[in-house]
C-alpha cells in the first residue's frame, strides 16, 4: 500500500473502502472507462446529481452526517449555487489536501485540456462513446486556477439548486444559512476571495446574532 506515502494525505476512515489509484482515493463520482479504468478529476454528471439527491458525500459515497461542507467558488456563491456535491467534514479535509486544484497544487486550470474524444477507445458499442465535455471545461482552459472556499451548512440547510426543467443543477447556496466559510488549508486564496469570506462571514453573523436589546433611554423616550 503506498497511501502512507511521505507527504500524502491520510485517507480518512470513511473512504477506507475506495479504491485508490496512486495512493489517492478515488472519488465516488468518478467517471470509470470500462476497459481503461478510473479517470481521477473526470465526474460522472448522473452521479453527481444523485449525490446531492441522495444526500451522499461525493468522495466516499456514504450519507451525509449532521454537518455538510460544500467547496465553492466565489462565482457560485453570486450565482446562488455550487456543481459540487456536499461532502463529510473529514472527507472534504482530505479532498482539499488531495486534490491537485483544491490544494492549490495547480496555479492554472490545463491550457489544452485532454477532450473526451480522445478519451474515447475503439469499442464502437462501449460506453465512452458518448461521453462528452462540459463547455465548462474549454472556458476555462489556461484560465488561473480557481479560488476555492469550505462552506459549513447544517444538514436541515443542504438541498439541491435546480433548474427549470427541475433536473438536478448542484448544491443551493442561495438563501441559505452558512454555519462557516474558510479558505482551503494550507493554499492562499486571492484578496477578493479573502474580502468575499470576511462579507460573508459578517452577514452570516448578523443573519444568527440576536437582535441587539433596546437601549432603555429610547424605550423611555418613547410616546
Ligand atoms: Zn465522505
Ligand atoms: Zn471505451
């Protein structure tokens, strides 16, 4: 086993059935050629929606406690929702060191990303003959890499964002009480992401404070 690898996360306890490819859990919805195998950083979209449906987390696949963290970036916190699937607390811990673009390990998103074309084998009746890239994907290539923050919501707050058609879009972010937000560990986030998570935190605290008690000189002073 070489997941004790120097300087590699420890696998927390619930990803301990996952199958590993170097070291590195692979997630649950990690897209899976059938004769090739895992393709780590590659999402199944059907499992991602059932993720969030199902109320599992996205990297072991188990269902979510009482606490759910979803990484989000600040565009979908003003967009009102994240793509990303919540996860367990000691499973989002471990993602946010083992995942190259979570820890920061990547400065720029691939500059030419591989297509699922080329992903694609000669099997004319295999599965990945319709797999197809996310427009996302090409946007962003040679784009930096993106800022991502931890939020913290209760479990009773955790429902899907979808769209008009009612299929599954993501994670709601909008509209809902954040318990905590932070930077991922370890990696720098930009200053306005930095500013982002102090405004939000400051909402977040103004939305859960009690309201200030009335000063009695203004009660008094009142008709
Ligand atoms: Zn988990
Ligand atoms: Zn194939």
């Amino acid at each position: 086993m070489d997941e004790q690898c120097e300087g590699r996360a420890p696998i927390p306890v619930p990803c301990a059935h996952r199958p590993t490819v170097g070291g590195l859990v692979v997630p649950w919805v990690t897209l899976r050629h059938p004769h090739a195998g895992w393709l780590l950083g590659r999402t199944r979209s059907d499992l991602m929606a059932a993720c969030v449906r199902e109320r599992r987390c996205q990297t072991c696949g188990e269902p979510l406690g009482a606490r759910v963290v979803v990484m989000c970036r600040p565009e979908d916190l003003a967009q009102g929702y994240t793509a990303e699937p919540g996860m367990h607390p000691e499973c989002a811990a471990y993602a946010g060191r083992a995942c190259p673009m979570l820890a920061g390990r990547m400065d720029h998103h691939h500059r030419h990303p591989v297509s699922m074309a080329h992903l694609r084998c000669d099997n004319p009746a295999c599965a990945c003959q319709v797999w197809g890239d996310s427009p996302d994907r090409q946007t962003r290539a040679g784009q930096p890499a993106d800022d991502y923050i931890a939020v913290w919501l209760d479990a009773r707050d955790y429902r899907p964002a979808v769209d008009e058609r009612g299929k599954v879009r993501g994670v709601a972010l909008r509209g809902v009480r954040f318990l905590r937000l932070r930077p991922i560990p370890g990696r720098e986030p930009s200053s306005e992401t930095t500013r982002a998570i102090h405004a939000l935190d400051a909402m977040r605290q103004l939305m859960t404070s009690p309201p200030p008690a009335l000063d009695p000189e203004v009660t008094r002073s009142c008709p």
